[in-house]
C-alpha cells in the first residue's frame, strides 16, 4: 500500500507490483475450448485459405454488428490497405496525426500521402473544421478514426465528404462493440476497418477485418486479400495475401463467447478508476457517454496542471512500481518518419493534437486488472511528485 511518499519505488521502496500491470493485457476466453477447437482445425487439415471457422468467424461478425459483409484478414494494418486500394483512394487522404501510426502507413504504403488533421481537445476525435481546412484538390478521401472507441463525428464528416465529392471509411480499430446514436460501430462510411489484435478488447491472437454494406467493395476486397483470384488460375485484381487463418479465427470465436463480461469488467474498472482519481488536482478522466455502448477499454487520463508532478514524472513513479501505463499516442504521427520529413511544417495546423499529446497517459485495464490494483494505481498517482 502507498499510504506516503516514501513507499513510492522512485524513493527506494519495493515496487507495489511484482508482476508488471499492462495496457494491453489479452482477454483470453475458455482456454479448453480454444485448444479443443485447435485441435478439430488440425484434424480437419484445413488450416487457412476461406476456411470454414473464418466463415463462421465472419457471419458472427456481422450479425452482431448489423451489418451486411464482414472480411476477415490477418491484421488491421493489412485490412486498412486493402480497404483503401479497394476504395480506389489516391492523391492525399485526410486522417488524424493523433492515432496509432497504422492509420497513416497504410497510405503512405501505397503511395498516397496522409494529411493530418487536427482533433478536438475534448474528445481527441477528428475536428471537421480542421479537416475541411486540410482539403486540397488531390484529397479523395477521409480516414476518421474512432479513438479510444469513441465515435468519430461521423455525422459532420460524411456531410463534408459528400459536400466535397470525397471518399470516407472510418478505422474503428478501437471500435468493436461501440455504438454512435445508438448504431453499431461498423455501419458507417463506405466500409470500416476492425483490428483483433492481441491488446484489443476483443482479440484473435492476431487479426482483423473490413465490415461494410457495399456488395461490390465486399466482393473487391474478398478477392484482393486472396492475391485477386478468382477460381484455380484467373486473377482479377492486383492483390495481397490479407487471409486470416483458421487458428485466429477458433480464439477469436470463443473470445466472443466472453466478450459481454469482459466488457462489463471494463466498464467497472472504468467506473472504479473514476471513483478513485476523483479529486487529484489536475487530473481528469477522459469520460464515455453513458447513452452510448462502449468496451470501455481505454482508461484515458489527462494531466494538467498536477499540483507536484509532469505528465512523465507521474508516468515514470507507476513504472517504477511495475505499473506499464503507455503515453499513447505521443508525440503523435505526424512526428514519426517518414512524415517527421516528409511533411516537417505539419504541427503548426495541429494545436490541439499537440497539447493532447503532451497530458496523455493510458492506464491498465481489462480482465488482468481488478479494483484493488486500481486503487494502488489511483495511490501512486496521487503521490508521485510528493517530497519524502
Ligand atoms: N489503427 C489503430 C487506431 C490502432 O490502434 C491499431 C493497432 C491499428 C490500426 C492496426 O491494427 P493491427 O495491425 O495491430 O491489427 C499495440 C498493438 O500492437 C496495436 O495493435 C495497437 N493498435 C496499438 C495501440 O498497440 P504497441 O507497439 O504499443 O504494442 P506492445 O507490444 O508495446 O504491447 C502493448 C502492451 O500489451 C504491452 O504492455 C505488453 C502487452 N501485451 C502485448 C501483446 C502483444 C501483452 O500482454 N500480450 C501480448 O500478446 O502496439
């Protein structure tokens, strides 16, 4: 318990955790059950290529989000690039520097330029205004990202791509079980892109897919993951190998099963943070919309202005406790090569993100984390900075 200064590990005592507290832990759902059906994939010999699991994989994808195609592939990172080329985006396509840096990859991986928006300080979601400035007459389209599972303002933004004749896809790989006036993420946009990656709220080990109600970009996508075949010997696209295995989609099946307890561990979790960071000066909670559904995955909070301690002296005393809290997504993409020189005045139209950038720090949570770790957390926060 750090009840002073002095137990803090920064001033010599033992860290508060033997084990260290990650962001990103993976919700594992019953683990007999994921070996079981390992052990059918390796019987059956059918281990990836369309498989049967993937299908049932993407059916209950679909169904619980509500919406018409799921096309499962094996990251979100790939399935952002192989939505973008099936969009046939090109030019510049406007995105938030604030986000992980995949968002921007997947462009500039295949030559388009990412331009970078600034977001709203108070949601860290895309600011329109700031994207209606970025637009130039090479932009085709926008990358909204749904942060921290927070909706985008998908409302303004597609009426600004349809003002402006543009292209718009959301990466809601923070997304999964989010809801945006009460609709399920992954009905928006010309299509959304969903990773199930190991740290996410809901994982296939590796993973990820493109959901969306367009049959054609659907069909486009599902051949263009599969290097554009179609049948035995004829190619109709330029494709990739984007498939996701059989394996992957087993876990990520019976992850699903779970899912509904995991989320509300978050939510408890997320409330119990809240309850207990209550009154440190200079530090707020990113808060979720109770009208709105939520994995409550991130736990978000902002330092500003903590009466003793910086953003990364705070980060620096949890670490020092075994406390692996991430300053996601610092210093934000537009600093990272190649955009750092690629696009070296691109800061002076993200104020916003800046300042962001510089109070962020995310918390464990997730099944690993219970409300006795949350309280030790809340404890080193309230005393990093302190004098022994
Ligand atoms: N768009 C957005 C907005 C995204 O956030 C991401 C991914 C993508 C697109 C791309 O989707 P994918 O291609 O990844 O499907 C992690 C994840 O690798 C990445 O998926 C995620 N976003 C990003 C936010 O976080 P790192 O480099 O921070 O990961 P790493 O290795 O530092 O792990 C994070 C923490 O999780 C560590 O404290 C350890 C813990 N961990 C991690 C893994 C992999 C575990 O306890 N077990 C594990 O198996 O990027």
């Amino acid at each position: 318990t750090i009840r002073s200064p002095a137990d803090l590990a920064i001033h010599g005592a033992p860290p508060a955790f033997d084990d260290p507290l990650h962001v990103g832990r993976p919700n594992i759902g019953d683990k007999d059950t994921i070996l079981e059906q390992i052990a059918e994939i390796l019987e059956r010999k059918w281990l990836t290529n369309n498989g049967p699991v993937v299908q049932e994989f993407e059916r209950s994808i679909a169904d619980r989000l509500g919406v018409k195609h799921c096309i499962a592939m094996c990251n979100g990172t790939i399935a952002l690039e192989i939505a973008i080329r099936a969009l046939g985006l090109s030019g510049e396509v406007i995105v938030p520097s604030w986000t992980f840096v995949a968002t921007a990859h997947a462009l500039h991986w295949q030559g388009i330029t990412p331009v970078f928006a600034d977001v709203d300080g108070s949601t860290q979601n895309l600011d329109p205004v700031s994207v209606e400035r970025m637009i130039t007459p090479r932009t085709t389209g926008i990358i909204g990202v749904h942060l921290w599972g927070r909706a985008a303002p998908i409302d303004a933004l597609q009426a600004l791509a349809n003002r402006h004749g543009l292209k718009l896809m959301f990466d809601a790989a923070h997304a999964f079980g989010s809801t945006y006036k009460q609709r399920s993420i992954g009905q928006f946009g010309a299509c959304e892109v969903l990773s199930f990656h190991a740290t996410k709220a809901f994982n296939s080990m590796e993973g990820g897919a493109v959901v969306t109600n367009n049959d054609e970009l659907a069909q486009a996508m599902q051949l263009m993951r599969n290097f554009g075949f179609i049948g035995y010997d004829d190619v109709a696209y330029p494709g990739t190998n984007g498939k996701m295995i059989e394996a992957c989609a087993a876990v990520g099946l019976v992850n699903l099963k779970s899912l509904d307890d995991t989320f509300d561990h978050n939510r408890s979790n997320h409330a119990a943070y809240v309850r207990e960071l209550a009154g440190i000066e200079g530090i707020t909670v990113l808060p979720y919309d109770p009208a709105e559904h939520n994995s409550h995955h991130y736990v978000v909070i902002m330092v500003n202005g903590h009466s003793n301690a910086s953003r990364d002296q705070i980060l620096s005393a949890l670490h020092a406790e075994n406390v692996l809290a991430r300053k996601y997504f610092w210093p934000g993409v537009h600093m990272m090569q190649p955009y750092r020189d690629l696009q070296p005045n691109a800061g002076h139209h993200l104020p916003q993100t800046l300042a962001v950038a510089e109070q962020v720090i995310v918390l464990p949570t997730g099944t690993a984390v219970n409300e006795c770790d949350i309280k030790t957390v809340a404890d080193i926060v309230r005393m990093a900075g302190h004098r022994t």
